[in-house]
C-alpha cells in the first residue's frame, strides 16, 4: 500500500491529508483507535495502524515539531499539555516533536533503579526524563511501531551515550516482552491511537510485576461526543477520532485487573463554539455543551495488585 501524508491549515482546522491507494481517510478512525460506538475489524485496524504509522513516519522524517496530539501545528489555539517538559532534568530538545498531551513521567513515582516501559516512545523525549529518575542502575525500555520513530529515538539515544536506553520496534497491542517484566509504564497522548484499548491495557497489566503501576497521559471525551463535533475536533486539535468516553477509559483499566485507578491531572481542550458550528447547529451544540461535553487531556494513574 502507497501512503502520502501531507498536514495542512485551513482557518480554524487543520487537516491531514492522507492519499493511499486503499480506503482513504474520510472518517472518525483517521488518527486511529476504537470508539465506543463502533467496532473495528481486523482489516479497519490493520489500515489505522498503517495511517498511524505513515503520519507519525513522516513527522520523525522531518524531525520537525508535529501535528499530532500537540499544540505546535495550531498555533497558540491549541495547548494540549498546558505546560511543557523544558524546565525538567533530562529534557532533551530533539527528542521533543510536541506530540504529548501531559506530563506522566514526572508524576509517575518513578525511583532509581526501576525498569521502565514508555509506550508509543516517539523520539524518546519521556524515556530520556525517565532514564535521569532510575539512573544507571535502571533501564528504560521504550516500545513504538513507527521504524522511522524508533530510528530518530535509537539516534538520540546513542548522542545522550545511554546504554540502559532501549528503543524496540513492537505494537502496544502485543508487546514484545515477557510477563513481569516492567516495573512502571508510562505513556504519552498514544493509547487513543491504539485500535484496540483493551487489548492494550491487557498488555500493560500482563508486562507488569506485581505492585507495580502505570502513569499514562491520553485524550478522552465527556458527554457523548457527537460523530460531527468528533470530527470537527479531530481537524482542530487532532488525536480525538480514537479518543473514548472517560468513563469507559476508566472502567476497561479497571476490568484488565488495575487497582487505585484515578485520574491525576487533567485539562480541558478548549474547541470554540465556532469552529463546532461549521459541523452542527446550534441547538445541537447547546445540547453537547449542556451535557458537560468537553474533551479532556488526562493523566491516570494504576497499580497491578
Ligand atoms: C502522538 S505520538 C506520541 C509520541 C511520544 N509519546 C511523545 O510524547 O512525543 C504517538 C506515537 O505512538 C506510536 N503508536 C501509535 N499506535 C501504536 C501502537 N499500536 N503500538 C506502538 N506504537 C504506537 C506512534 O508511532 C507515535 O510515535
């Protein structure tokens, strides 16, 4: 399959624009994952993770900051993460693509000497924060499936002359890894990319030892997200096409097995009521703004008993 991704601006909107020769994006999966609304079949993810990868490849190609789940592509509109890792040992300038949307490591207890797990690592920005927390006596893994990310990641990484920093090609859907191994995951604004949510909490459950835990920023969505307002979103601040209720978010962690599930941090994305109303009317959008409708960057914490 041939994939062309190019990111472009237009007005409040931005769009991604992805030519294949195979089904091309149109709709809510564009930027991956499951909604509660749909099912996806084995051939549907398997396009998702193809898109997912194309437009995330062709970000580390460029190494320029990106249109993903982060503020950089719209401008001072959009600020997912509210704050930024700049201030914190072992931030690394090129490792940042602004593709976060919180800041799990810094909240995630991790201690010296742990082995950690970054899931969906991207250039290696929170692997390299996590790696000043657990010292040479740690190790820090991080699993991506984009080869072009964990190419620009293993770069990085061998300029920093880390040797207790691994950066594996892998799905988050099935990683490669062995029970128990881990003792904190971390991950940052990637599980709403990832098809199947359950598959991947499972995963994070079974690579964990007992007592350990996992501190993970994502995107969710309050109030019933209406398919038009999703996609007005989705071109506005993008990483909210695969993005879940946060209820459900919550309880598919709980039904992997994790205890003391809660939530952070969290911010709301602002999306303005014009840029809604260039996909719904008015009385629909007073609807979804009475119901509490929001998008949301979270930050949730668990613990494998
Ligand atoms: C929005 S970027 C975030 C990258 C990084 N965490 C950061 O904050 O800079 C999402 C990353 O998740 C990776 N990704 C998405 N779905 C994945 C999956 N199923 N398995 C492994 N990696 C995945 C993409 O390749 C991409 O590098």
């Amino acid at each position: 399959m041939t994939i062309d991704v190019q990111a472009r601006r237009t007005g409040h909107t931005r769009e991604v624009v992805i030519t294949a020769e195979t089904k091309p994006c149109c709709d809510t999966d564009c930027c991956g994952g499951t909604t509660e609304e749909t099912t996806t079949t084995p051939e549907e993810a398997g396009a998702v993770k193809a898109l997912v990868r194309a437009k995330y490849g062709a970000l580390a190609a460029s190494g320029e900051a990106g249109c993903g789940c982060g503020s950089a592509c719209c401008g001072d509109e959009v600020s997912m993460v509210g704050e930024a890792y700049d201030d914190v040992e072992g931030y690394v300038a090129e490792a940042d693509l602004r593709l976060g949307c919180g800041l799990p490591t810094k909240l995630a207890a991790i201690r010296p000497g742990d082995t950690v797990l970054d899931l969906g690592s991207g250039a290696g920005l929170d692997a390299f924060i996590a790696r000043t927390l657990v010292g040479a006596g740690g190790e820090v893994l991080g699993v991506d499936m984009t080869p072009e990310m964990v190419a620009r990641a293993r770069q990085n990484a061998a300029k920093l002359g880390y040797e207790n920093v691994r950066f594996v090609e892998g799905d988050i859907e099935a990683l490669p890894l062995e029970d128990g191994r881990v003792d904190v995951v971390i991950s940052n604004c990637v599980l709403n990319l990832v098809p199947d949510k359950r598959r991947a909490f499972a995963e994070m459950f079974r690579v964990l030892r007992p007592g350990g835990h996992f501190t993970v920023s994502d995107i969710v969505v309050r109030g019933g997200l209406p398919g038009a307002v999703r996609r007005s979103a989705e071109l506005y601040a993008g990483c909210v096409a695969g993005a879940v209720e946060e209820t459900t978010y919550l309880d598919w962690l709980r039904e992997a097995g994790f205890e003391e599930v809660r939530v952070l941090e969290e911010k709301v994305i602002p999306v303005p009521d014009e840029v809604i109303l260039e996909y719904v009317d008015a009385d629909e959008l007073a609807a979804y703004r009475r119901r509490g409708g929001a998008i949301v960057s979270v930050t949730v914490y668990g613990r494998k008993p």
